[in-house]
C-alpha cells in the first residue's frame, strides 16, 4: 500500500473518530439511541468486509461488483443513518462536513481500486500472491479498532444500557 493511499484510509478513520465525539457531545444514546448506533455498526461491518476483501484477494471484476455493493449498502445505510438521527438529535454543521468525508471515501477507495490496482482482465476469487503480510493487516486492522471500532461498541453499550432501564413508553428509537 503506498504512503498516499495510506494517509487517505487514516484520514478517513479520524473522520469517523471526529463522528463518533459529534455524536457524544450531542448525547446520542438519549437521543436517537440504539437504532442509529446499530446502523453505525452496520455501515463499519460493511466497509470492514469490503477492506478485508481488497486486502486478501486480487481485484478481480467478481471482486469489484461485491466491493461496488458493498459501497452501496454502506451509502444507503448512511442515508437510513442520518435520517434517523434527523429530528431527534442536534446535527450541527461540524458533523455534517465529517459526514462527507465519511461518505466520499469508500467512494473515492472503490474508484481507486477499479482505476489502479484492478485486473479486469480476470474473474473469479483468486487470492493475493503473495499475500500482504502481517505488517500490512496490523497497519489497516489496528487503527481502524482504535479510531473506530471500539467507540462504535462504547456508543452501542451506552444505548443498550439506556434502553435497557427506560420504560418501553420512553424509548424513542424502537
């Protein structure tokens, strides 16, 4: 992977940490709760099976029409995501402008992948020869636990706890 496209996934996963504290400071748990922290898990399972794809196989066109659905899903979960904050939390513009970048960037990865490291001249599953090593997993998987993973999980257990002791007339994101 080289140093640019490297720097890009990183910004990508700031954008998403920089997500994650809008959401705190506007007290999502109380707010849209455990339906918009589910879609935010939903939307880093699909760009975490898309990148582990693109880590471990050769971008083959059956490989590039799962990432393009991959891409997607994660788009139109996006959408669902944001529409059911709307109304029931602040979106201030600051996360508003983090959520371009969160959503540009699986786009501008895919085009990356299809116009650089593509090879459209195959189909199939074929895995990489060689493969990336552990150095190459370490550096995508690692930062991606840090900076995302794990406060998507601290969001979800703090609207899980929420809607665990509220009345079921209280919970707004049934």
């Amino acid at each position: 992977m080289n140093a640019a496209l490297y720097t890009g996934y990183l910004i990508w996963l700031l954008a998403g940490l920089a997500d994650f504290i809008c959401h705190r400071r506007t007290d999502l748990p109380r707010t849209s709760g455990l339906r918009e922290s589910s879609l935010h898990l939903l939307q880093l399972g699909l760009m975490g099976v898309g990148i582990s794809l693109a880590m471990a196989l050769v971008l083959t066109r059956s490989v590039l029409v799962v990432l393009t659905m991959l891409v997607l899903a994660h788009a139109v979960v996006g959408y669902l995501d944001t529409r059911s904050a709307y109304g029931r939390r602040d979106l201030r513009p600051i996360e508003q402008h983090v959520h371009s970048v969160l959503d540009m960037a699986p786009i501008a990865g895919l085009a990356i992948a299809v116009f650089v490291y593509a090879d459209t001249s195959l189909s199939g599953w074929h895995r990489r020869a060689p493969a990336l090593g552990p150095a190459a997993w370490i550096a995508a998987i690692a930062p991606a636990l840090v900076l995302c993973v794990a406060p998507a999980l601290l969001e979800f257990r703090a609207a899980w706890a929420l809607r665990c002791v509220r009345r079921p007339d209280e919970v707004r994101d049934a």
